[in-house]
C-alpha cells in the first residue's frame, strides 16, 4: 500500500474531481488515512470531545470521496476497500449501523472479483467483529473473529491478522468469563 504522508496534504479539501489521473481515489484514501490515523492519536482537551473533534468527520468526508470516485470509474476493488474505511471510521464514531451497512457492502464487492485478497476478507471480518464487540454482541464478535483466524491460517498468513484476531479472541473468551480459554 501506499505510505501515509508525515503532514496532511494540502490540497486534500479541495479535491473535487475524479478525471485528474484517473482520480483522486488512492490519494483521498491515503489522506483519510492519514487523518484518521491522527484522530487516534490526539489527545482530547477533555471528556466531552468527540470523534469529529478529533478529524473523523474529515477522514469521513474524504472516504466518501474516494468511494464517488471509485463508483464513477467502476473500480470495485477500490470501492470495497474504501467501504471498509468508512466502516472503520463509523465504528469510531459509535454509527454502529452505519459501519455495519458500510462493511457489509465492501465485503459483497470484494468477493464479486476479488476474492483472492484473503487478506482484506480477513480485516473485514475482524472489523465485523469489533462492531458487534462494541454493540456487546460477544458470541457474533467471536464468531467473526474465529472467521478471521481461520482464513489467515488457511490462506492469507498475514501476522499482523493472526495477532489481531488471536488478541480479539482472547478479550472476547475474557468477557465472555471464558478464562481458561483468553
């Protein structure tokens, strides 16, 4: 994937068009990364901030952005993986529903062409999980969790997968009063 940038792109706001180069698409993905990466990592002056305090409503924007761009040009890989951001940053922002109707639609598009990226098959069932995690849906977040674990084991081999869903697993199993097993 492409690097995030150190300092938010200038020009980032103002991006309107998708012809430029073939669109903005992975230019608005990196620098809503960027600034969502950044809305982690703040530190908020008091309890009452919000996530749009925090730059989640740009990091929004901008994914929405790049998903127009990506529907305009019929990409549908580039749409799926920009569903998932938006997933992830609706999440953040406690739109369960939202996140949930976003990650949904990324996993539909990403099996119709693409579903050779086991990779990204498995963080969208990990960002599945965390959703129902936080909805306190223990037994449907660890049935997605397991989903992951199973398909990086299987296919994807990707160790940053392995520990997200082994560590998911075992605060589940852990809330779950499943002590022996977290």
């Amino acid at each position: 994937g492409a690097a995030i940038p150190s300092a938010a792109p200038p020009a980032a706001a103002q991006i309107t068009s998708c012809q430029a180069s073939g669109g903005p698409s992975a230019f608005v993905r990196v620098s809503a990364a960027y600034i969502y990466r950044e809305a982690l990592t703040a530190k908020p002056q008091s309890y009452e901030t919000t996530g749009a305090d925090l730059g989640y409503g740009e990091a929004l924007r901008m994914a929405r952005a790049s998903l127009a761009c990506d529907k305009q040009r019929r990409d549908e890989f580039s749409q799926a993986q920009a569903l998932a951001s938006i997933a992830t940053i609706e999440e953040s922002l406690g739109n369960y529903t939202d996140a949930l109707e976003a990650e949904r639609e990324a996993r539909a598009l990403s099996r119709l062409k693409h579903d050779q990226n086991e990779a990204f098959s498995a963080y969208g069932l990990i960002t599945l999980g965390n959703i129902y995690a936080d909805l306190g849906q223990y037994n449907s977040a660890l049935s997605y969790y397991e989903q992951a674990r199973a398909l990086n084991a299987a296919q994807a081999r990707d160790v940053g997968i392995a520990g997200l869903s082994l560590s998911s697993i075992g605060n589940i199993d852990d809330l779950l009063g499943h002590h022996a097993l977290a």
